[in-house]
C-alpha cells in the first residue's frame, strides 16, 4: 500500500474524492444530538477496503478545517503505516506500555495539515485484551482533547473480537462494504456482533463502485 491510494490527495477534483467530501459531511451531520467524534471504520471480512478508505477519508476531515488524528487500531495486519510511508516502531501500543506517552502520544504528522497518524506500534500477543482495556478508554479520551475527530482502523468485524470490543468505546461504527465482494450473510453477521455490543452503527459504505457511482454511503 502507498500513497497512491490516497484520491483524495492525487486528484482531488475526481468524483471519488466529492464522494469523500459527501462521506464527511454526512457523518458530521448525522446526529446534531449524538455528534460523532470518535469514529470506527471497519469491515466485515478480510480486502474489502476500509483501511484505504479510511485513510482518503481522514484527508477529508482534514481538508475541511478539522484537526483530525488516524488511529491504527488493527493490532494484527496494520497498514496504515504503509500507507503514509511511516514507522510503526512507536504508535498505540507504546501509549498502553509507557505512561510517559501519554502525555506525549507518538503522533506523526502528515503533509496534510491537520492530520495526524498514529501508527499502531509494537504488535502485542493479546490484541483483544489491549483493545478492552481501561487504558485504552483513557487513550481515547486523551486523543478525543487533541483534536475534533479521531479516526479508529480495526481488524475486520468477523475476523476478531477487536472490532466490536473497540467500537463499544466509540462514538460510532461505519461498515466498509465491497462492490461485488462482500457477502450479504457476512454484513449481516458483522451488524448483529456489532450490535450484539452495543456499537452505535452510523452506516455503510460502499467501496470499490463502479466510477458513476463513486461510494455510495447510507446511514
């Protein structure tokens, strides 16, 4: 994965990236009276896109004028540091291990003013255990003071409990779904462990659609 997968970035005047300019704008508007901060974007299986749309999305929180913070929450295949050509030598991981980062978490800042990744780190044996954890409730409230919006990336819904458990934490849960690729028994499965925690799932996306479409997104 490089930065070639960021359209948002690349060709900014394109159809996918409006779509992604849509994609924010609805998402801060979907609920004047549960404003959405704290966002999961997750799949229900494995090459359904959500961590490049995830990361074209976060561009467009922050070209919006929105401090915006990328966590890579998938403790198991992260990618995000690929994407934007980052270390992942320190990142979440550090923030549960040392108490020091806390009160300077190992934010990377991006070309894109107003964004800023923190890679996932160090992978632990027991992602779901981390994810779970108090700490990891006190990391989310003290990435949530630094900036409008922070943006979680996870392991798929049906691949591990790390999805679910996380997105209880959140503000919100979008479902990354593939044009031509995701199963409908599968998004079912993935809403029902979602809601099985008590996630609140704000929509659906529609990934890699056909170019007259753009991505598609229904809340």
């Amino acid at each position: 994965m490089t930065k070639i997968q960021l359209i948002t970035l690349g060709d900014p005047r394109s159809a996918a990236a409006e779509a992604y300019r849509t994609l924010r704008t609805n998402l801060m508007f979907s609920s004047v009276e549960q404003p959405i901060h704290t966002l999961l974007v997750t799949s229900s299986a494995a090459d359904e896109g959500k961590s490049a749309l995830l990361a074209n999305l976060a561009v467009a929180f922050a070209q919006g004028g929105n401090k915006t913070i990328l966590v890579d929450a998938d403790l198991r295949k992260p990618s995000q540091h690929n994407i934007w050509g980052l270390s992942s030598e320190r990142g979440l991981t550090t923030m549960i291990l040392e108490d020091s980062a806390l009160s300077t978490p190992p934010l990377v800042n991006t070309e894109v003013p107003n964004l800023q990744v923190l890679p996932a780190g160090p992978l632990p044996p027991n992602a779901a255990d981390v994810l779970s954890s108090q700490r990891m409730t006190e990391i989310i409230g003290l990435l949530k003071a630094r900036a409008n919006y922070v943006l979680f990336d996870s392991p798929p819904v049906l691949a591990a409990t790390d999805a679910a458990l996380l997105g209880s934490k959140l503000d919100g849960v979008l479902l990354v779904v593939r044009a031509g690729h995701t199963r409908r028994d599968q998004a079912a499965r993935a809403r029902q462990t979602l809601e099985r925690v008590h996630a609140r799932i704000v929509g659906a996306v529609l990934s890699d659609a056909p170019k007259e479409s753009a991505a598609g997104y229904y809340g």
